[in-house]
C-alpha cells in the first residue's frame, strides 16, 4: 500500500506553491517524519516532512509550480 506527498496548503490563502528542491533521491528510503523537500510559497520557505516510512518515488520536478493537493510523489 503506498502513501501519496500531497503539495499541502501552509496558509488561508494559499493555492500554489513552487516545489524548490527535492531533500531525498528518488528510489530514497524515508522515514516518518523526515524532511523530504523544501517548499516555496507566498515568498517564504517551508521544509516538508514524510507521511509515512517507505521507498520515495518522485513523480514531480523540482523548480515547478503546483496547485494545492497536486500529487508530487508515492511512499510504497
């Protein structure tokens, strides 16, 4: 059973959020918890800890601009 990384919404009026840098490697071993990528958003930084333990696969690209729920990876 995997866990989707969701882009989450950090404030009222957030809808977007710019997906800065990836903190893991795809294929990368996660645990809860962990940092996994550094967020953008409304011109601050916020770092996005895992769901759950698992193998990270990454679906989105760093650099990239997502709205709020985007699915930007799977935790299996």
């Amino acid at each position: 059973m995997s866990t989707q990384v969701l882009l989450p919404k950090l404030g009222f009026s957030m809808n977007e959020g710019t997906l800065a840098e990836w903190l893991v490697a795809d294929g990368g071993q996660v645990e809860e918890g962990q940092v996994l990528y550094a967020l953008e958003s409304d011109k601050s930084m916020q770092e996005i800890e895992a769901p759950a333990s698992g193998t990270l696969k990454i679906i989105a690209q760093a650099g990239e601009t997502y709205e709020v729920g985007t699915v930007l990876a799977e935790i299996i």
